[in-house]
C-alpha cells in the first residue's frame, strides 16, 4: 500500500438534523432502485431538512463486489473527492450489467480482471483510479464500511437506518412518500 494523501470523501446529501444512512452494494438492484430514490427523496423534503448517507455493504454473492466498492471508494478518495465517487457509483448502477455475474455464478465477467473493471469505473468516474487504488486510505474505508454495517447487524442491501436504528420495515420496492413518511420529515 502506498500512503494516502487524502482519505475518501464522505458520500453525504443534504446537510439536515434527521440522518438517513442507506447501506447499497454497487451491483445490486434492489441497491440501485433505492439509490434512484435518494435525490428526489431530498428534493421533496428538502437538504436542510435531511442528511442522507451512502454507505456500502460488499455482498459476496456479487463476485465484484469488493473490487467495485473498493473502486468506487477510490474515486472518492481522488481530487474528484464525493462528486467522483457518486459519479462512479451512479456508473456502475447505470450499467451494472458489465460488472455483475449471470446468475451470480457465469456469463462474460467471467473472464474480467480486476484491472479491467477498475479502468471501467475511472472511465464512468471521469477520474484516473490507478493510483489511488493503492492508498491505504482507501483499504481502512473499505474495512470501515464493511465493520460499520456488520456491527449493526446489516448483512442484505439495501437497508436503511434512520438517526442509527435499522428500519427493517424500509424497502427499496416503497416510494419516496412512503420512505418520507417512516423517516418522519
């Protein structure tokens, strides 16, 4: 590892008193349809009102997980800092297809480095990564996130926590007004 002249950036929305943290893995669907909620989410409540956090949760079961999360994390560790990093995790939803397995198990990743899934992530990031792939910044966000979701007991993507309690009864499947109406703003 070399050393880390910044840490990743925080992928935060909105600057309000009630914390929304949402666990997403960058492969995942059901990720993607509760990301595609996010900004209309603090749009309709407004970002005074509420802070969303972007928080990740590897699953092993999407074979590039660690390696896409770690990328992503690394575009937000570049000068680029949360704009890159959420232009790259916007990327990787929009075109989740070159980064996941058929059936988690086949299909034409098979034959994918993780070096080539990093160059397609700078590419939709708009950042090198190559460089900052290697921070030791990176490694210990990678472990944090992964620590954080694990000490809360979050295993499944998506889930959300509001001011720190898992609301098991969110979903990725409910609108922006049913969300709206369990975080109570």
């Amino acid at each position: 590892m070399t050393a880390s002249p910044q840490p990743p950036a925080p992928l935060v929305l909105g600057y309000g008193a009630t914390e929304l943290e949402v666990f997403l893995e960058a492969t995942c669907p059901h990720s993607k349809r509760a990301f595609d909620k996010l900004q209309p989410l603090l749009d309709a409540v407004g970002p005074d009102a509420l802070t969303i956090r972007i928080r990740f949760v590897p699953q092993g079961w999407h074979l590039f997980s660690g390696v896409v999360t770690r990328a992503i994390l690394a575009a937000s560790a570049t000068e680029g800092g949360a704009e890159a990093g959420l232009k790259a995790l916007a990327g990787v939803f929009r075109n989740r297809a070159h980064f996941e397995f058929d059936g988690h198990h086949s299909g034409p990743n098979m034959n994918r480095t993780p070096a080539e899934i990093l160059a397609a992530i700078a590419d939709l990031a708009g950042v090198d990564l190559a460089e900052a792939w290697t921070w030791n910044s990176v490694t210990q966000a990678l472990k944090w996130h992964i620590k954080y979701a694990r000490q809360n007991g979050i295993h499944v993507s998506p889930t959300l926590m509001v001011d720190r309690i898992v609301q098991s009864d969110m979903g990725s499947r409910q609108t922006i007004e049913d969300w709206r109406a369990a975080i109570g703003v």
